[in-house]
C-alpha cells in the first residue's frame, strides 16, 4: 500500500509558462524524493508598472510518495 502526499509548487521564468514549469519541478526534485505526477494548475502573469510584461509564473500542484519513519 502507498501513500502519496500532494503540495502545490509555483515557478517563474522571463520566457514562457512552460520554462515556469519546468524550473518549479527541476527545484522540487532537489528536494522531494519519488515525484509521481504534475498537473498545472495555474498560469498568470506578472506586469510591470506599464503593463509589460515582466515574468510567467506556473503553478503546479505535484504528488510524490510520503516516506513514513
């Protein structure tokens, strides 16, 4: 029997939503063990005092097996 834990991680990247992605899920496996699925949840935007754009952000909500002690 296992059982999986299940967080939400946010990424950010001056290029795309995807790049957002992968750099939250590139940080989590350097400290989460056994990541099993990532489902994005959500995409936004973050704007400059014009209205440009100054960053993507993704957030991802991932499971990975809980370890017991």
């Amino acid at each position: 029997m296992s059982v999986y834990r299940v967080t939400e991680i946010i990424g950010t990247s001056k290029t795309s939503w995807e790049d957002a992605a992968k750099e939250a899920l590139s940080a989590a496996a350097g400290s989460l063990r056994d990541l099993r699925v990532a489902e994005v949840v959500e995409l936004d935007i973050t704007l400059g005092a014009k209205g440009e754009v100054e960053s993507y952000r993704s957030r991802l909500r991932v499971s990975f097996k809980y370890e017991k002690e």
